[in-house]
C-alpha cells in the first residue's frame, strides 16, 4: 500500500489479472479532488476501473469509464478528515502484463464552467433575430454568476444586451 497526496500522479502497473493496486491518501473534509487512471499504452487491453474507499474499506465513489472514454475519473468530496484508499483496478479479465502499466492522477479540482453551445446559428436573409441556446456545466464548486460578450460579429450583426447567467 503506497501513500500520495493530492497535486500527485503515478505510473503503476498491474501484476496479475484480476489485481488491484492500492494507495492511501490523507484527505481534508471539503477537498475536491479529481481521480483519473489511464492506460499507458495504444491497444492494451486494460480496462480500468477507480474506486475510492473510507478507512474501513467502505466504498465511497467508484467509476468504469468517463464520459467519451473507456479509462475512469472520479471527482470526490471525502465526507471527513482522515485517511482514504484508491483503487485501481482491471475489468478485462485477460491482462498482458507487459502492457499492463497504468498513470494514476490525483488533483484538487479547480472551480470551472464549461460552455457549450451550438457551433452555427443559421439566419435566415431577411431575418432580424435568432437564438442561441447553450448549456453550462459547473465544476470543482464553481458558484459565480457568469458574464457572457459576444464579440467579433460580422458587420450588421449585433448583439442586444451582454447575458448573465446566475449561479
């Protein structure tokens, strides 16, 4: 069992199918951190999994995959001060252990929002207006209104007022 501290990576490797690696990691109540593993080479057939357990081995978050790839993130807020495990671990169920060799990232998770929103907006010739509808998606406790200025419109374009979007 190997200790890490948050703002730390590592790269592992996984001895033997089925097997798990452990690292203990001494976490403050209200830490946000971001837990990734990613498989170290093209084409392994490792399919890794996160797991992050209380001291009595309960399990407080787990993750297979992330959205859009096959390696897992977890972003957890441990619920007390104290020591915590994570756990990496492999789904396959057949491991080459030659390329079984994984990174395993922890990181404190920054306040951040992502914005996403359609690429074109079609007007039609003649028209006057047009919407743009958009999602955002708050992370690491992000709670700040968000200014949006739209600039470098082609000419005749124009926007009617900046948009605020509230927590």
């Amino acid at each position: 069992n190997r200790h890490l501290k948050p703002s730390a990576a590592v790269t592992g490797r996984l001895h033997e199918s089925g097997g798990r690696e452990r690292y203990t990691i001494r976490c403050t109540k209200g830490d946000r951190l971001k837990i990734s593993a990613r498989s170290c080479f093209t084409g392994a057939p490792l399919d890794l999994a996160l797991a992050f357990l209380d001291a009595d081995g309960k399990e407080i978050a787990s993750n297979d995959d992330a959205p859009g790839t096959t390696d897992p993130l977890l972003v957890v807020a441990p619920p007390m001060d104290g020591e915590f495990q994570v756990v990496v671990s492999d789904l396959s169920g057949g491991i080459d252990i030659q390329k079984s060799v994984y990174r395993l990232a922890v990181e404190p998770e920054e306040p951040m929002f992502v914005l996403k929103a359609a690429g074109v907006i079609n007007i039609p010739l003649g028209g006057t207006s047009a919407s743009l509808d958009g999602t955002v998606i708050r992370e690491g406790g992000f709670k700040e209104p968000i200014q949006l200025n739209v600039t470098g419109l082609p000419r005749g374009l124009k926007v009617k007022s900046d948009v605020t979007i509230e927590p």
